[in-house]
C-alpha cells in the first residue's frame, strides 16, 4: 500500500516522467483533460499490479502459516506438544496424511511451479535494477523516486527472502521430520519394517519446480549473491 501510495503520488505530481505515457505527448496538447486521463490510465494499471502482488503475497502467508507448520511439526515425532490430536501420529493415518499433502503440493506446483522460476528471475533483476539506479544516479533522482526505488528495493528483496527462507525451511524441516519417523516404536515388527520403507518411499516436501529448480538449504545464500554480484557488475560495467 506504501509503494502504491508513493508512485500514485508520483504520477499525480509529475505525469511527463519517461516511464508515463504523458512523456509521449507533445507540451502544447498536454491540457487538463488529458492530464486527468493519463492519471487515471496509469492509475487502474498500478492499482491492478499492486493488488496482484499483494494477493500473491497473501496466498504465500496462508500456505506458511497452515500447511507448513503440519508438516515440520504435526508429523514429527518426539516432540512435547502438538496441536492436533494424537491420532494423526499412530501408524496408518500419519502415512494417508503425509502422502495427501505431498499430492496437494505436486498438485499446486503442476501449476505454479514455472511461476516460481520466474519470479526467481524477476526478482533478481528488478532488485538489481533499482539497487544500481539508486547507486548510480542518486544525486539526480527526485525525493519521490528516491522513495519508490527505495521502497521496491526493500520490498522485492525482502518479499523473495521470505519466500526463499520459507522454502529452506520446509526443506530442511521435512526432512529431519521423515527422519524422526525411522526412530519411533510404531506397534511390532511388521509395522516397524513397512514404516522403515514407506520412510524410504517419501522425498521432503520442497518449494521447486519438478528437478529444475528446488529452494533448498542455500537457495537465500545464492539469491543474495546473484543480487550483490549483479549490482556490482553493472556499477563496474558504466563506470569510466
């Protein structure tokens, strides 16, 4: 809403800027009417972008705050508490449960999966872009641009570093879920022994799409990297 509420501010106070369609047209035709026009053109279409981004961000939200904490936690064994009841750990149900949520996820990847890689690359690009146009022309930029490429900076770094370090988690919380598994007591030896394969069976749950790309443990270390080395380039690459 921030971000919104500063590159409206922008628009309103300065619609000529190259990034808005009143650049294109000449000074002598640029009268109230199509000034008001122009406003509400590039208006709608922010309003649609951030709206979209924000209903993005909401999905990733629900999607940490209920289906990954069933998985890292509910489905561990050892634990002194849980929140759900007890019956969902015994031998048969925990087996339905887990292999439910892997389809939900493979379901909900088959989708969103390419997304992923995407955005990987957008974010990566737009958070390079604004950290070297701030770097670059900080001296001749207005205080509402400084503000927004300050704010989309913060945002598209901080946005992707969550989803990132949710991934990493639930990554590396699975797996030592489906390890707490090997370790338990589930009845007798029949039951130990089909638990020790249905364990074998089971791949950690992970943010990825199929084997091309997997957020794992060093996903973040690797995003930041590609942030700090790109801005770096570029800076290296127009200086004379």
């Amino acid at each position: 809403m921030l971000s919104y509420f500063l590159f409206t501010s922008l628009l309103v106070y300065d619609p000529t800027i190259a990034i808005f369609l009143g650049d294109l047209i000449p000074t002598q035709y640029f009268t109230f009417p199509t000034k008001t026009l122009v406003i509400l053109f590039h208006g709608y279409l922010l309003l649609v972008a951030h709206v979209g981004i924000l209903l993005v961000g909401e999905s990733i939200i629900v999607y940490g705050c209920y289906i990954t904490p069933i998985i890292i936690l509910e489905l561990s064994i050892g634990r002194s508490s849980y929140r759900m009841h007890e019956s969902i750990r015994n031998f048969s149900n925990i087996q339905i449960v887990y292999r439910s949520l892997q389809v939900l996820h493979a379901n909900a990847l088959s989708i969103t999966g390419i997304y992923i890689v995407i955005s990987n690359a957008l974010f990566m690009v737009t958070s390079v872009y604004c950290n070297f146009v701030l770097i670059r022309y900080w001296n001749r930029l207005e205080m509402l641009s400084k503000g927004q490429l300050l704010i989309w900076s913060f945002l598209f770094i901080g946005a992707w570093a969550f989803v990132m370090e949710l991934g990493r988690f639930l990554f590396a919380k699975g797996s030592k879920s489906l390890r707490s598994w090997n370790g338990d007591k589930w009845g007798n030896v029949r039951e130990n022994k089909l638990m020790k394969k249905f364990c074998r069976s089971c791949k950690p749950i992970a943010v990825c799409n199929g084997r091309q790309f997997v957020i794992g443990r060093v996903s973040i270390l690797v995003f930041f990297r590609g942030v700090t080395r790109g801005t770096f380039r570029a800076l290296l690459t127009t200086t004379k």
